[in-house]
C-alpha cells in the first residue's frame, strides 16, 4: 500500500470496511494551488492596518466549486475565543464574522443573521437604525476584523432601489468598523458589486475556474488518492481515468470530491479496493 500516506496506511490495517466507508463519507480538507493563494490573502486582510478604505476581496465561481469550502477553511483557522482582560474579566473575541446573504437583499433581515450567529438577543419591534447602532457596537467590542459573506449574489434578487440599500449598508458597515469585507458567490456576484461604483472598486476578484485536465488536476487525484483507504492503487492520474472523472464533473472541485467518495465507497463494497472505470460507470 505505497500509495497511501503513512496515517491512511496505518489506518487501512486495522479498520473494518464499514469504519473505512465512514472514514469515506467525513469531510477531508484538500489545499490545491488556487485555495491556498487565496487563502494567505484572506491571512493578509485579516491584518490590514485600519484606514478609511479598506480593501475587500470577492470570490467568484461556479455552484459547488470549491467557495464555501474554502470561506469554511478560512473561519474555521481563525475561531472564537475567550480573552480575560487584566482585572480578570472575560470576553469574547470573534476575528472573523462568517455568515451567508440573506435571500434578499433586506437590511433587517441582514442584521438579524448576524445577531442569530453572535446568540446575541433581538426584538423584532427594534428600529432599523438602533439595530444597527447596537450591531456596531458589539462587532467593535467582540474585535472583529472581516466580515465574510457567502452568497452575495443574492442581492440581485431585490429592486435596484433594494439593492443600493443593501449595498450602502455593506459600505457603511466596512467604513465604521474599518473592516475589510470578503464576499464570494456565482458570477453574478460581479453585477450584483458592480452596481455600486465606490465599492466594486474596493473589491479585488478572484475566480475559481472549472478544473481541467493538466498538472494541478493531477496533483488534486494524487492528493486524493494519498488518502482513499482503499488497498489498491487506482492510479486516478491515468489519462483514461481522469478524463472519465473530469467529464462526469463537469470540472467542478465539489463534484470531483463527491465522485471519488462514491467510488471509493462502491470499491470497498464490492471488494475490488480500487477506483476502476467500471466503478465509475457504477456509481
């Protein structure tokens, strides 16, 4: 079992089939090229002196191609947590507010997800303009420093007028807080910035494009396969094999991941122990 890394390797030894086929089906983190790039210029943001216009980053790609993975990454390395301060008094400080848009854009409903993910109270009868006094107030006590929003091309589901709202409040937000914001969604997530002049031009865009078959799609599959615990060795940079997952894809990193669990799943089931071109016919 050379092809596996020495923990899968170890793992495969002793693990039954139906540990491996669970082992299968929990969430594996993989760092490809891209993610990684982009994953230091959040690292980046997230120290970015204080200004009056801070720089955002917008993230842009095709449904399940890899966006929300990687805003989960980025929040999931930089936690809440507890300070206690000099007299012995403890706060929380949460560096990164990750949430995702509401269905439209509605400047309530925004703050109320916000308020939902913080467990911090609200009333429904609450003026607009106290609810957001009081977000502030507690983003700056709780240390924030990025505000993430996934699925921001939900603002294009509003009005123009709905949409400029939402817009100018995202504009005051940053500027208050002197945070910078990191937005992703499809590519519509770009007419949706776009319609505020002053703040597409804070954005900078990073795409995700669909995968193809060339070097960093083959270093993915051997990543992938460091970690199958399958006995065999599918060898998924074969020209054959990888085109195969590639069409069945549609070159989008969500459904590459979903294929090869199946695959791996169906392998073990069936006792062949490697990922085969009739596995992928049968999955």
């Amino acid at each position: 079992m050379k092809h596996l890394s020495e923990n899968t390797r170890k793992f495969v030894e002793v693990a039954t089939d139906e540990q491996r086929i669970k082992h299968l089906k929990e969430f594996r983190w993989i760092g490809y090229s891209d993610a990684i790039k982009i994953l230091k210029k959040m690292d980046d943001l997230l120290d970015y002196p204080k200004s009056s216009r801070m720089p955002n980053l917008l993230l842009v790609g095709d449904s399940n191609n890899g966006k929300t993975v990687l805003l989960n990454q980025f929040h999931k390395r930089h936690q809440a947590f507890v300070k206690e301060d000099e007299k012995g008094f403890s706060k929380v400080i949460n560096p990164v507010l990750y949430i995702q848009a509401p269905p439209e854009p509605d400047e309530k409903r925004f703050y109320n997800i916000i308020f939902e993910k913080l467990y911090a109270p609200y009333k429904t009868s609450e003026k607009i303009e106290q609810r957001q006094l009081r977000l502030i107030h507690l983003l700056k006590e709780m240390e924030t420093k990025i505000l993430v929003i996934d699925e921001i091309h939900h603002v294009l589901a509003g009005t123009l007028a709905k949409q400029r709202l939402f817009l100018n409040v995202l504009k005051y937000l940053s500027n208050e807080l002197q945070i910078p914001l990191i937005c992703a969604g499809t590519r519509d997530a770009f007419n949706a910035i776009q319609t505020d002049i002053q703040l597409s031009n804070r954005f900078e865009p990073k795409v995700l494009p669909r995968w193809t078959n060339d070097k960093e799609l083959k270093r993915l599959l051997i990543s992938f396969e460091n970690i199958l615990p399958l006995k065999k060795e599918s060898n998924l940079i074969e020209n054959s094999i990888t085109n195969k997952i590639l069409a069945m894809s549609d070159g989008l990193i969500g459904e590459i991941s979903k294929i090869i669990e199946l695959s791996a799943i169906l392998a073990i089931e069936t006792k062949v122990e490697m990922i085969t071109p009739n596995i992928l016919n049968s999955i």
